[in-house]
C-alpha cells in the first residue's frame, strides 16, 4: 500500500545505480511500451528528471520521485482489481420504462401530445434516450434555466433538428419545414424548467408540423400542467395531452430488474439495494450506491459484493449512514 515505504525510500540506493523504484517502473514501461513521453504523463514526473531517475544519475531528492512512482504503479494495481468488476448495466427495461414507451409511441403515432412526470430516478431519461437511438425521427431536447424563453427553446430546437435557419426571423418556419413529414416525435426533459409561453410555442410546433410532443419532468411539472386546464388562457394545452403517465418512485419490479442486471442475487443485499431505491434518488442513487460499492470492494479484491460495501459506498456519496432499513420489511 502506499503507506508502507519500501526499503528503496529508507535506504539510499548505490550511487549510479537506479533504485528497486526506478527499476520496477522502468520494467513496466518496457512491458507496456510506453515512451518517456508518455511515461511522464502518466506518473506526473517531468521527462528529463523521468530519465536521470531511471538510470540513477538523479541529483535531486529521489524520494519525492520514487513515491510519486509508488502511487502510479500502485494505481495501475487498483485499476487490475477494478477491470474484473462486473460492468453497469446500460439499460434495463423496466415496468417504468415499458410505460414511459407507450407514451412515446402514442404521441409519435398520433401525433398527439404527451406527458411523463415523476421525481428522479425513476428512469424517464434512460428510457427517452433508449427510444431516440432506437427509432428514426425522434428528438430529445434537455430544457435548462437559459431555455425559459421561446426564443431560447426555438434556437435550441433548430440546432437539434438541424434545421436550415438556425437563427433569425425564419427559424420557425424553417423548424416545421425540417419536421414535417417525418412523423417523428420531440421529446422534451426537464420540462419543468419551461415558461407557460415556451410550453405553448412547443404545442404550436406539434400542430403547426404534424409532429408529436411529450413533456418529461418532475412531479411540479403535473401540477402545472393540470393547472393549465383551469386557466381559460391555457386551457388550450392542457386539452391537447391524450396520454399520461405518473411515476413518483420506481416500482418493487423497477428495483428487481436492474437488481438482475447487475446479478445481485443474495436476498439481504437485495433487500439493502431496494430500501435504497425507494429513498430519494431512486434507482438512479441505487445504481451509484451498487457502482461505488464495486469499486471498494475491487480495492479490497473482492469480485463479490457484500452489504457492508454498500453501506460503505451510501456514507461515502452522501455523508450519512445509511439507516436500518429492516423495520421497513413486511
């Protein structure tokens, strides 16, 4: 460990001879077949004091090298144990996303309006992102705090659709011109970050251009909507929607399914990991917890995941303990 010195940094080595350090990286320079160049990138030891090191001719104090060697090489351990870990599951379909789907195909089919709202984690941007590299026509635009007004949505969207007219005057009508037709579908996420007018500006799209719409977001996001159908100013978009869907937390079977990709199989664990995706964050905080939880028990040279790892991993992302979730079980 890089804690314990080995006799090379307590016992100066024979003058013009490079120390047990020198030779152990310079071996596995060799090994890899990496230059001085890129040997000094990687350790963060300068080039030319790279090379007086290794061949013992170093004047300065050597141990500040061979211990920026030591955690290099020492790295390289770390990254060896880390490589066998099991890797993340890129999407898992889940009863979520299954009915995050429905959505996207009903609006795309219409073309209608659709919309998705529940808190984090419970895998509408897995599934939105899933769909767009899987069908033609399908475009995901993020809405942030610089996007509130229509304008800002109006160039956004351009650059997406990579329409003609990216800017100007003749940026809407180049918008519906570049969609129409395709019979495709724009998702819209973070939808909750949108003014009312932007909201509106999109509805226009969708029936200006034939195209379908969803609107994904948190659970704020459906108390505006719905209080949409109140206001006569806007109950025009409230009364465009035909689907939606409401998912405030993952589901049990959301939490099994990506529990089965990641084969964890022994029912304690299984039942640690689902009390930590029904708490805030949902499966997205799971899946985190399950992929730190790996890396220490990698460090540790385990392959095999264990409930203390995952109690480790929840303190070290979130500062807390993680509490006794057994009075929880039924």
């Amino acid at each position: 460990m890089l804690e314990q010195k080995i006799n090379s940094l307590s016992a100066p080595p024979v003058p013009g001879a490079p120390s047990e350090m020198a030779q152990r990286l310079k071996a596995h320079m060799e090994e890899a077949g990496l230059s001085y160049a890129q040997a000094a990138i990687q350790t963060g030891i300068p080039k030319g004091t790279l090379g007086s090191w290794l061949s013992g001719t170093y004047n300065g104090v050597a141990e500040n090298i061979a211990t920026k060697a030591e955690k290099y090489l020492e790295s390289l351990s770390v990254r060896a144990k880390l490589a066998q870990m099991p890797s993340e599951p890129k999407f898992v379909e889940t009863p979520s996303s299954i009915a995050f789907r429905a959505v996207f195909e009903y609006a795309q089919s219409g073309p209608d309006i659709g919309l998705i709202t529940g808190n984090a984690g419970v895998g509408k941007t897995l599934t939105a992102e899933k769909y767009v590299e899987s069908t033609p026509n399908v475009w995901l635009m993020t809405a942030d705090s610089s996007m509130r007004s229509p304008t800002a949505v109006l160039r956004e969207l351009t650059e997406i659709v990579d329409a003609s007219e990216k800017r100007g005057p003749r940026m809407m009508a180049s918008l519906i011109a570049r969609v129409k037709g395709t019979r495709g579908l724009i998702i819209v996420d973070e939808a909750q970050n949108l003014q009312t007018e932007a909201i509106d500006l999109l509805r226009t799209i969708n029936d200006r251009g034939r195209i379908g719409l969803v609107f994904m977001g948190n659970e704020p996001l459906k108390g505006r909507i719905e209080g949409m159908g109140r206001a006569t100013s806007h109950a025009q978009i409230f009364s465009r929607i035909g689907m939606r869907k409401n998912c405030p937390l993952p589901k049990i079977n959301d939490i099994w399914r990506v529990l089965d990709a990641w084969n964890i199989q022994d029912e304690g664990l299984r039942k640690l990991c689902r009390f930590i995706g029904t708490k805030a964050g949902g499966l997205r905080g799971m899946t985190k917890t399950i992929r730190y939880g790996f890396v220490l028990a990698g460090a540790d040279g385990r392959t095999v995941l264990e409930q203390n790892d995952i109690q480790k991993a929840w303190k070290s992302l979130t500062g807390e303990e993680l509490q006794s979730y057994r009075s929880r079980e039924g």
